[in-house]
C-alpha cells in the first residue's frame, strides 16, 4: 500500500469526535520511518483529494446527510494532521 492510501485510510475512519488521534499516527510514522516533510505532503494531497471528494457529494442531489457529515469529518481530521506535521516541520 501507498503512503497515501495508507494516510487516507488511516484518516478516513468510521467515527466521528472532535479530534483525530495524531499520537497513533505519529507512532504509526516513526514506525515506518517518514519523514515530516513527506508526511506533510502527503497529508496535504490526501487533503485536497477529500475537498474534491466532498464537493461531488455535495452536487450530488442523492447523498445522505450521514455520508455528508462523515466526510467533513475527514476533511477536518486531514486538516488537524497538516497542521501537526507542519507545526514540525516549520520549527
């Protein structure tokens, strides 16, 4: 599996809180041995592929209300992790 796919599904999870648990994915990238800068970019590709996504759904007249929510979770969640990793990477 990709880095991408990886981090998209990882991100992509079934459950809806505030927050997305950055400590598991951190572990997950020292595990694999990424660096920042790559998981940045990647985050942020993953990012802009859930907008587009989330855009289609919301032109889309037949999309459940629930899909809907679930996917603005994804974008939020992808946000909160670009926002980690380029907190690291600008220090």
């Amino acid at each position: 599996m990709s880095v991408f796919s990886d981090l998209k599904h990882r991100i992509c999870r079934f459950e809806m809180s505030p927050n997305f648990p950055v400590g598991e994915l951190a572990r997950w990238v020292e595990r694999e041995q990424l660096s920042p800068e790559m998981l940045l970019e990647t985050a942020q590709q993953v990012q802009a592929q859930l907008e587009v996504e989330l855009e289609a759904l919301q032109r889309c007249g037949n999309t459940s209300p629930a899909t809907l929510i679930q996917h603005e979770y994804w974008c939020v969640y992808a946000e909160q992790v670009c926002s980690f990793y380029r907190a690291l990477v600008d220090d």
